[in-house]
C-alpha cells in the first residue's frame, strides 16, 4: 500500500462508464494534482476484498464513492466510520456482492479498520450507462476535493505531532 513517506491513502471507488457511479474515480484523479507528496492517491472498483488489501497498513483513509440512499442527488455523506455504522442502504446499486458498506463493515468486526478511515458518499442521480458525472455530482465532487484535502492536511498535522518517540527524545 505504502509508496510515499506516510500512512495517509485516499482511495476513489467506482466506474467511469456509469454515469455518477465515476464520481469516486473523478475525485481521486483530480486529488493526484494537489495532495502533498507521500500521499497515495488509488482508483478501485470498489470490491470488496481488493479494498481490504488496499488500505492495509494505513493509518488514515479517505474513501469517496457515489452513493444512493434516496436522499437528493448531489448530497454529501460524511462517515467516521471509528464512530458510525455504514448505513446498508448506500450501497444497494453495487454490482459487487462485497462492496464498499460489507468491506468497511468486515473490518470493523474484524478489527482491521485502519485508524481513521473517513467515507465521503455523494448522491448520484444517474447510474446509467454513460460517461460524465450529473451537475448536481460534479458540484458535490468539487466540495469533496476541498474537504478531503482539509482532511488530509489533519491527518499529516496529527502524524507530525504524534512524530517519532526517538526524534523527540534527541530535541
């Protein structure tokens, strides 16, 4: 998982070719441009197994998919999942079987929840075949850019301060 010189991960899940289901994927490609160095930035379908895999060994992860719980399209779900269940609902148009809601869940019993993991779910309103996120998507998905970059910039600011046991005994 690790390639740079932190344990932050943001993960962008989803497929281009259906519509606002690519709003995972869109964020994370446009995330690339402005996370720090040492972030690690993927793109996942979001089945579940490979997800599991993905963010093992990180301490914190921003995971963005598109969601559909009923509520208006464009909305943005913020979960701690340290705090809050995933609610089943989100996730029900999944093509996977074990997808995001059962991969985050399963870690939770299992104990293999990273650290901090952060879901941003943003209603879609359109899950047809097509490429191109809704007006209503690509709005949201811009606020997501700007709030996961402010989540990452906690998380680096909380890993600095945390530092290592040794550097701070040489001060």
């Amino acid at each position: 998982m690790k390639t740079g010189s932190t344990n932050t991960l943001i993960i962008g899940v989803g497929n281009l070719y259906r519509s606002d289901d690519g709003a995972g994927l869109c964020i994370a490609s446009r995330l690339r441009e402005f996370v720090p160095a040492g972030v690690t930035v993927l793109e996942e379908s979001g089945e579940g197994a490979a997800l599991l895999e993905a963010w093992k060994g990180a301490t914190a992860v921003i995971l963005v998919d598109a969601v559909q719980s009923g509520a208006p399209p464009g909305i943005i779900h913020r979960i701690d999942t340290q705090r809050q269940q995933i609610p089943s609902r989100f996730f029900h148009y999944s093509s996977h079987a074990f997808g995001v809601g059962e991969a985050i869940e399963m870690a939770r019993v299992l104990h293999l929840l990273p650290p901090s993991l952060l879901l941003y779910g943003i209603e879609g309103r359109n899950f047809s075949e097509g490429i191109g996120l809704s007006e209503e998507v690509e709005h949201a998905a811009a606020a997501v850019l700007a709030l996961a970059l402010d989540d990452v910039r906690s998380f680096l600011a909380a890993e600095a301060d945390q530092g290592n046991p040794a550097d701070r005994e040489q001060q």
